[in-house]
C-alpha cells in the first residue's frame, strides 16, 4: 500500500530541506536519469524549499508517495515511490496549475501516478484551480501515423502509445503546442560560429549599429530594472502560445527584483544579455542562461525577447551569441546548453540551428479544463 503526504510549508525559505523534499528530489532526479538520460534538469531540494515557501507571486505544492510504514518526518531518500509537483500562480493565473507527476522507475505499474493525482485534485479544485497545465517529453521527431496526436496549434504530434501520453489523454488533457528541446554543445568551435554570425548579423542590418550589448549575471543594475521588467512581462503576450490559456504577466522593478533573491537563496546563477538602443536608452531585447551550484555543466536557455517595434535588426541573434561568450566567461564549467522552443517559432529555431543547436525531441504541453 502507499501513503501520500504533501509537504509542509517551510519555516523560512532559507530553512533546511524537509526530509520529504529530499525525498522526491531523488525520485525526481532519478525520472530524468532514466528520460533524458542526463542529469542537468535536476532541481536541488534547496531551490524547491525556496519554491515551497514562496512569494507574493508565487508557489510550490509537493507531494510524495511513500510505503506504509514509513515516517514522512524521518523517511530517506530511497524511500519514496514517487512525487507530484504543483506550481501555482498568485497574481495572474490564479484560476491555473501547472502540475507534474512522476513514479520512481523501479516502482511504476503500481499505481502511484494515480495514488498522487487522487491526493492532489480536491486540494487543487477547492483551491479554484480549474485549468490544468502538464508537460511531457518524448524522443526523437514529431509523430506520424495513426496513433500520432496532433498539437491543436496545428504544427507538431507526439506519439500516443507513449504511456504518459496515453495517461494525459485518459485524464482528459489535450494536446496544445509541441516544443522542440534541443541541445547546443559549448566549446572553441560554438563559440567561434557565434562570433561569426553576429558579425553577419551586423553587416546584413546597418540598424543594428544604433543598439550595444550590455549584461550582467546574478543581480540586475538598477537602472535597468524597470525595463527588464517590462521585457519579462511581454514573454507573458509576445511569443506562440497557441490555445494555452495563459494570462499577461506583469512584472516591475520589485518583482524582478524578488525572483533575483530568490533565485540567489536557491544556489541558482544567471546571465543576460540585452540589447540597449543608445537614442532612448531603453533595453529592447534580451535572453537569459541560467544553471545551478550543484551542476554547472549543464545551462537552461531561459528567456529570448525582441519587442515588436524594434525587430527587423537581427537583435536576436546578436543578444544570444553574446550572452554565449559571457556565458563561459561567468561559468567556465558551462558545457551544454539546453534550450525549448514552440515548434511554430520559426524565427527563433532558425537562430538556434544557426547557433548549432541539435534537437533532441519534443515536449508536449497539455491542458485539461475541469
């Protein structure tokens, strides 16, 4: 039989990792092991109890599945079965949940997935989250034949004899969107490519000589806060989203500036790259790596942005290839970088692939409605 309790909230966002967040720490680390096949998605317990604690913005609902018998104050990490993450919006998105469920690999076909779900929806439902968003990775190219599922957005299919795509469509989510993962190895030779191409970039858009790169890594200048803030804010209504039924975001200087603290007690680091157009002074563009303490090898691509009225000046490609050189710079034992992508993004794949990065499969993004 399984027991299955969430976590508490912790005294402080600083505090020591409840016994249980370690816990599905190592079942999650231990599901993309064996998905992906890497470690570098890996969350630490420390960023989760400063996700579970939360902000005014923001938080963390975790649940771990346990054998009868074990106590959830003393249990260790081999002892869970599985865990179920939930992200909750507080600001925007308040009727939303973005939820992860996962089974240990050794112990699936029991029904600790279901044990999990059945846990957590009342909680969610009294909660008035009413839509749900999940996310599920599957290798190689988009699907084709009869049991493809087709994105609603029109571009991309997943496999549906894939066991969490069955499950997904069983509980009642739709497919919405395919993202591309891809992946972009960082040496001599990426780095030396990227150069290239912005100086391409330069000379193929005379506008470009009006804007300079400017960055920073872990904390924000304060003059440009503000317009960080408003370049966040347009991730939320600038990029595909096909039928994802997501809110705008707003976000200004103490926002930003929270996440940065945050982020910072998680043992997270960052580095941006933004495009400042010298006649107003303004940032119009910009894109973030980021990677943890406990592995700095593998970098997430976060961010990408061009706001509307300044594109047209290859600023994508020049922010991205010199956040890459500031990228190995800050973070030396940087040695991949993985970036996603929507499927339908064609301008922001085409810079990729001219970057080198390599796909490595699609990520659904599914939405059920209650």
């Amino acid at each position: 039989m399984t027991q299955i309790h969430r976590v508490p909230t912790p005294p402080s966002r600083g505090a020591a990792p409840h016994p249980l967040t370690v816990a599905a720490t190592a079942v999650d680390d231990a599901a993309m092991l064996a998905e992906y096949g890497h470690d570098d998605f890996a969350e630490s317990a420390r960023s989760r109890t400063v996700r579970l604690f939360g902000s005014d913005h923001g938080r963390l609902l975790l649940w771990v599945a346990l054998p009868d018998g074990v106590d959830p104050e003393a249990c260790r990490p081999e002892d869970a079965l599985g865990m179920a993450s939930v992200a909750l919006m507080l600001q925007e998105d308040t009727d939303k949940a973005q939820v992860f469920i996962t089974t240990h690999p050794d112990h699936r076909g029991r029904g600790v997935g279901r044990a999990l779900l059945d846990a957590l929806t009342p909680d969610l439902l009294g909660r008035g989250r009413t839509t749900w968003l999940a996310y599920a990775y599957t290798p190689g190219p988009s699907a084709t034949g009869p049991d493809a599922i087709a994105a609603r957005s029109g571009v991309g299919a997943v496999d549906g004899r894939r066991p969490a795509h069955r499950w997904l469509v069983q509980e009642g989510f739709t497919l919405e969107q395919c993202e591309r993962p891809s992946t972009l190895t960082l040496d001599a030779d990426t780095l030396r490519r990227a150069e290239a191409l912005a100086e391409q970039a330069r000379s193929a858009a005379p506008g470009a000589s009006e804007y300079e790169m400017v960055g920073w890594s872990d904390r924000t200048p304060e003059e440009y806060l503000t317009d960080l803030g408003w370049l966040i804010s347009r991730m939320s209504t600038d990029v595909p989203m096909a039928e994802l039924d997501l809110d705008e975001q707003v976000w200004d200087a103490e926002r930003v500036r929270g996440l940065e603290e945050r982020t910072a007690l998680g043992g997270i680091h960052w580095v941006i790259t933004a495009a400042r157009h010298v006649p107003t002074g303004r940032l119009t563009a910009f894109t973030r790596f980021e990677w943890p303490e406990e592995n700095p090898a593998g970098v997430w691509q976060e961010e990408t942005l061009v706001l509307a009225e300044h594109r047209g000046h290859r600023l994508g490609m020049l922010v991205k290839a010199a956040n890459l050189a500031r990228l190995v710079a800050v973070n030396p034992e940087a040695r991949r970088a993985h970036t996603w992508n929507a499927v339908e993004n064609d301008w922001m794949l085409a810079i990729n692939d001219a970057l080198g990065f390599v796909p490595v499969g699609l990520e659904g993004a599914w939405q059920k409605k209650f």
